[in-house]
C-alpha cells in the first residue's frame, strides 16, 4: 500500500503565482502583454481601456 500525503492540492491560483514568481520581471511583462492582446481580439469591442473614465478620474494630474 502506498501511503497518501496530507498535502492539500495547490489551486490553480497558486501554481501560476508560482510560475509568474520564478520568472524575471522583463519574462512577466511580455507574458501580459501578450495575454492583454489575446484577450483584446476576443473580445476586442468590450475592452475600452482608458477611454470610459468618468469626469472626475480624468482630471487627475
């Protein structure tokens, strides 16, 4: 018989933390852009990044 591991299961959640913390920070920068342009030609017509601010966030300096 093989002995089980009370070791919990990682969620998916923290295997990609664990991915994303090994990876050098120039590696997770091109990793999010390049899920950012995937995501934007899915769905392209309801990402508006930037250009539905309200008054009063626009106004910032």
């Amino acid at each position: 018989m093989k002995k089980q591991s009370k070791q919990r299961k990682k969620t998916a959640q923290e295997r990609q933390d664990e991915i994303f913390r090994k990876m050098s920070a120039e590696k997770r920068i091109e990793v999010g852009a390049k899920l950012w342009l995937l995501a934007k030609s899915l769905v392209g017509d309801k990402i508006n990044y930037g250009t539905k601010r309200s008054q009063a966030s626009s106004n910032r300096s």
